[in-house]
C-alpha cells in the first residue's frame, strides 16, 4: 500500500520523542493508550508489568530472531491477530489493524516487518497517547501524539510511495 523509498530511510533514523532504557520510567510519562511497536519495546513493557493496548511484534529485532524468552513473554493478551505487512512497507492489513477496535489488549504478530507500524499509529491515537518503539542500540522512543507530531508524521508518509488516498481512507484522516 505504502512503500518506504531508499532516500527517505535517514529521515527516519531521528526519534519522534525522548529515548528511555527504563520502562518503568517510560510508563510513568506515558499517556493512554499505548501502542508497542517491537518484539523488544514489547517485552520490556511486559516485564514492567504492563500490557499495551495494541503490540505489534515480527519475532526479530535488527533483522535476527529474537531469544525465545522475548517471544515466550507476548502471552496473556486478550486477543491475538496475525497479518502480513512486507519489509519496508505498509500493508493494507496493519492499517486497518491500527482503527480496528479491540476489548482488550491485543497482540499482532507480523509476518513481514512491523517496523513502520509507528508512523500511522500517530495518526490515528487521539492527542495524548503514546506510541512506543525501539530505537537501535539506544532503548526505547516514547512519540506522545500532538498535532504538531501527527503532522510531522503526514509529512513522512506522504513522501513515502503508493497510494496515499487509500490509506488515508483506512485510518480515518
């Protein structure tokens, strides 16, 4: 649905928000509800105790299978949903999984690469929520959604390639 162009990966590398290597720390500035974006980011909200109201996992952290105990961790979600979203690309599905409603926390397995999920995220959570993903070597970003970031975030996927008045369409903006 959307592609990610080669040139546009660097701008993509600055976090939407502060970087924390403490969950505890991060939950505690964290805003509802919250949506994981990351086997790691994931498994360290879990081990704080807290489940996200949606996590998006694909088994793997910098493109290596993630340990068993990471993966072991993800039980104990009301709901879990399997979809498929191509490396370096929004699917159709994890878009649609982004408005869905949902009882309870939920978790989507990701066949593919969940990577980008955190973009259209902050397009669809209302202002003060919090999306949550990993960035590389660092810990974990914490994007709490204003106007200001969701149009940072437009911005970046209307650059991306494909077909923007669809997604749009889907996530409601």
């Amino acid at each position: 649905m959307l592609e990610l162009p080669a040139d546009l990966r660097s701008e993509l590398k600055d976090p939407l928000g502060p970087i924390y290597q403490d969950a505890d720390e991060l939950l505690a500035a964290a805003g509802e509800p919250v949506v994981a974006v990351g086997d790691i980011v994931t498994y360290h909200l879990l081990e704080a105790g807290y489940y996200p109201a949606l996590a998006l996992v694909d088994g793997k952290t910098k493109r290596e299978r993630v340990r068993e105990s990471v993966r072991e961790a993800t039980t104990g979600f009301d709901a879990r949903i399997e979809l498929e979203s191509p490396a370096g690309a929004l699917s159709e599905a994890i878009l649609e999984v982004l408005t869905a409603e949902r009882d309870g926390p939920t978790l989507v397995e990701v066949l593919g690469e969940e990577d980008l999920a955190a973009l259209p995220a902050v397009l669809v959570l209302p202002d003060g929520a919090s999306v949550v993903y990993g960035q590389p070597d660092e810990g974990m970003v914490l994007a709490t959604v204003t106007p200001e970031l969701r149009e940072q975030v437009r911005e970046l996927l209307d650059s991306f390639v494909g077909n923007h008045e669809r997604a749009y369409e889907i996530l409601g903006v």
